[in-house]
C-alpha cells in the first residue's frame, strides 16, 4: 500500500482527508505526519497556510527528534532551517545534523536573529566552516565581540589552507575585490572611489559570472514589464507623431515659392534637435551585448542602473547592485520595485550594506513581488507602525498580513507589560 504521502504527491488522497493532512491528524508515523506538512506548506496553495500554522505549533519533541536525525526528508531539514520557521530549540541539533548541507546554514547564517547568533557561535560545526563564518560575518546584528570572534575564526581557517600553487595566483588575487568589507568600513569610500576602482570590481564581476555571460552573451536587453512599461506609454507615439506631422507638412508648401525657399531649413531642424537623454540612455543599452551592459552598470550612471536593474538577463541585473556607486537611494527604490528579477530582490539582502538599511528591509517587506519566504524572514526586523500598516496592505499576500498582525499584537502586548 502507498504511503499517504506518495498519495498527496499524486494528488490522489481522498479530498476530504486533506484537512485531516494539513493538521497533521492522519493516522501516520509521525516522520511522515512532518514530511506531509512540510510538502503542503510548500506546494499546496489551498491547504498551505493551515498546513504551515500547524507546523508552528507542532510538537517540540517530534521536532527535535526529526532535526537531529540524519535520515530526515531533506525537504523537511531545509524548511526547519529556513529562516522564516527557524525555533531556536531546534537550532542547535539542525546545525549538527549531517543532512543539512552548509548551503543551507549560510543563507541562514545572513539575516540569523540575535539568539541565533549565539547559538552559532557555540556550534562546533559553524566554527569550522569557513562559508558559514564568511556568511555570519554580513549579519547586521552581529555584536562588535561577537565580529572579532568571528574575524578570528576565519584568520584560523586561513592558516589552515594549503599554500597555493603560482599558476593559481591570479585567482587569489581578484577575490578580495568581491569582499563587501570595504563598504562596512566606510560607504562614503565607495562613492569617492578612485578610477580604477570600477574597473577592479568588474573584472572581478565578469571573471567570476564568465560561464553565464558566455551563454547569454548575445542576449539583448529586454525589461522586466516591456520596453512601454519602462518608459511610460505615450512615450514613443508623441515623440514619432510629432516628427511626423513635422514632415508631412513640407511637402505640401512645395508649390509656394517662399514656401520652397525656407523649406530647407524647416527640414533640417529636427536633425539639428538632439535627442532626449533618455533615448539615447536607451539607444546606448539596446547596442550593447551582455558584457557591455554589465560594464555600463557597474561604471554608468544613475539613469542607467535604474534601466538595467529590470533587465531581463539575470547576470546584467544584478551587476547593478555591485556597482560601486550605487546609492542607498537607489536600493530603497529597487525593493520596492515590481517589475524586476525575483533574483534581484532576494540579492539585496544579501549585501551587508543594504541590510543596514531600514527602509530597504521596509520596502522589501512590503513588495508583493519579494517571495514569500524572504518576506517573512525579514519581517521580525520590522517597527511596530510598519507592522500594522502591512497588516491592512491588500497588495501582499494573505500569508503575510496574518504574520504582520500577529507579530503587531505581540510587540503591543509585551510593550503595555513593561
């Protein structure tokens, strides 16, 4: 006989048992009873959000027992790790569970709360894996000592690294220029940057994007929403209508002498017109290939990253937000911005820099395009005020706004206790 779960899989559980399944009443070992739920919560658009409140609330024993065991579903050992469903019980036995690959610790480890932490921190694991310590070390809420705990682990691993071989010199050499260090230490210094600055973090950008470039290289651009989208709809029919009109109306003064005679002039006028800025910003991206818009993203213009950051080719896009002169400005805008990569949003937590900023954490929240789990983990970051207003924003989904509310109460309540 099939397992429930293979059945659910299939879409062949009986309809009315499947609220039985998001509650996690069905008559099944209690591994499965967890892999049932976890599937739902990530699969199931009807059943998801009872399957996932279920699993909030799911017993602290079970859960442990399923964190620590190696033989866990996959699956359920990244949903528990997840910084969105993360219980600081269960924390310590996912971070020594074999099973949970580091990738998964180290999206974790970047926006991991203050309890977090200090629960990595006493993790043998997470002491001895330099990706995670790499990763830890972005977190906007790690302590100055817990910073030089950090650094010091790294220094550690660094030691213990082979020397490498002098035909591998120049990899070593280009990676410090992908560090997001220099912009902790002084984002002023980002901006007033020397020349060839630029030029190091492209290189640096293109040698180590090299394999997605060479497979999208003649790629054109293409935003995010269509070209009409990106520069408003009456923006081409004015501008052609108006040339037009224009000329259309020499012809018929031929037969007028004097007409004829400041023809010439007439005529030559638009040539004598320069175009808009902005068409030739967009004249000068659509002769670009990919490298090209890659270069003019890191080193253009404002004008120019706020176009490219909706370019449809990932590796263009999300160039923009490497480029040394980008403004928090700018990214407060991109996270609000729907008519960009999913891509792009889940990069820009990713930066150190950026996660400082409340506004953008703010925005990112209350994008409907940000995924729901990167919203949802970002939310424990929020004001109470913002909270309640993205309780009551019909624009996100529903998931969210339950969220949003209940963690309003909670801050209301525990603020009237003091």
């Amino acid at each position: 006989m099939p397992r429930s779960i293979d059945l659910i899989r299939a879409s062949k559980l009986p309809s009315n048992m499947m609220p039985f399944a998001a509650k996690g009443a069905l008559s099944v070992p209690p591994d499965e009873n967890l892999e049932i739920l976890v599937y739902l919560a990530k699969h199931n658009k009807i059943f998801g959000d009872l399957a996932r409140l279920t699993l909030a609330g799911w017993d602290e024993n079970a859960s442990l027992t399923a964190a620590s065991d190696p033989k866990t579903s996959r699956e359920v050992l990244d949903y528990l790790i997840a910084p969105d469903n993360i219980r600081p019980k269960l924390l310590p036995a996912l971070l020594e569970n074999p099973s949970v690959p580091d990738s998964g610790i180290v999206k974790f480890a970047i926006s991991a709360s203050r309890e977090s932490i200090e629960i990595m921190l006493r993790s043998a694991r997470v002491r001895t894996s330099a990706d995670v310590l790499d990763s830890l070390r972005s977190n906007p809420y790690l302590k100055g000592e817990e910073a030089a705990t950090v650094a010091k682990l790294i220094k550690e691993r660094e030691s213990e690294q082979p020397t490498p071989l002098a035909g591998d010199a120049p990899e070593v050499h280009t990676s410090p220029s992908l560090s997001t260090d220099p912009v902790d230490e002084s984002e002023a210094a980002a901006h007033e940057a020397v020349e060839e600055a630029p030029d190091e973090a492209v290189s640096a950008y293109l040698s180590e994007h090299a394999a997605e470039i060479a497979a999208e290289k003649d790629k054109p651009f293409q935003a995010v929403g269509g070209i009409v989208d990106l520069l408003g709809a009456d923006y081409f029919p004015v501008l052609e209508n108006r040339e037009m009109s224009e000329a259309e109306a020499e012809p018929a003064k031929a037969g007028n002498p004097a007409a004829a005679a400041g023809a010439p002039a007439k005529a030559a006028a638009p040539k004598l017109v320069d175009p808009s800025k902005r068409d030739n910003t967009m004249q000068k991206i659509n002769r670009l290939d990919v490298k090209g818009r890659i270069q003019l993203a890191m080193k253009g213009n404002k004008e120019e990253r706020s176009i490219l950051i909706r370019d449809g080719t990932k590796v263009v896009a999300l160039s923009v937000l490497d480029a040394p002169k980008i403004s928090d400005g700018e990214v407060e805008k991109f996270a609000l911005q729907k008519n960009v990569l999913e891509a792009v949003l889940r990069q820009i937590p990713l930066k150190r820099r950026f996660m400082k900023n409340y506004v953008v954490v703010r925005n990112l929240v209350s994008n409907p395009r940000t995924p729901l789990d990167l919203g949802l983990g970002l939310m424990k970051h929020l004001q109470t005020q913002d909270l309640k207003n993205i309780s009551t924003n019909k624009e996100v989904s529903e998931t969210v706004r339950k969220l949003a509310m209940k963690m309003y109460k909670q801050k209301l309540d525990a603020a009237n206790k003091k």
